[in-house]
C-alpha cells in the first residue's frame, strides 16, 4: 500500500493490514512504456528511493509441490 492522507501527524496510526507503519511524507512515482513499468518513491526532501521494474513477458515458473508431497 502506497499513500495515505494529507496528514501525516497527530494520532494517525497504520491500517491492520499494514506490516509496517512508517510516518514521512512522499510519491511513488510509476512511468509505462510499452512492456516496462518503472516506479520509484520520491520522498519530501527529493530525495529518490525504492526503485523497482516490471517487464511484461513470458516467464518459466516452476511447479509448485502440494505441502507434504
């Protein structure tokens, strides 16, 4: 989960779901093109972090085992 409100003080706690609450401000940035997805985090202070790349594609995934087998 990305974002939130625009508030980022004064009680405001994480979801349930959320394994970790962290309280800073920032965007996560995601730019297309063509079979490639490309985000990033840009935080208050500009500073960017986080990179991450999606290329669409075939991809070898192997078979999964039933537990116990």
């Amino acid at each position: 989960m990305v974002g939130g409100p625009s508030k980022d003080s004064g009680g405001i706690t994480g979801h349930p779901v959320m394994s970790v609450w962290v309280d800073f401000e920032g965007s996560l940035r995601v730019e297309g093109n063509g079979r490639r997805m490309d985000g990033y985090w840009i935080a208050a202070d500009d500073i960017v972090d986080d990179p991450v790349r999606i290329v669409k594609g075939t991809a070898s995934v192997p078979a999964l085992h039933p537990w116990g087998a």
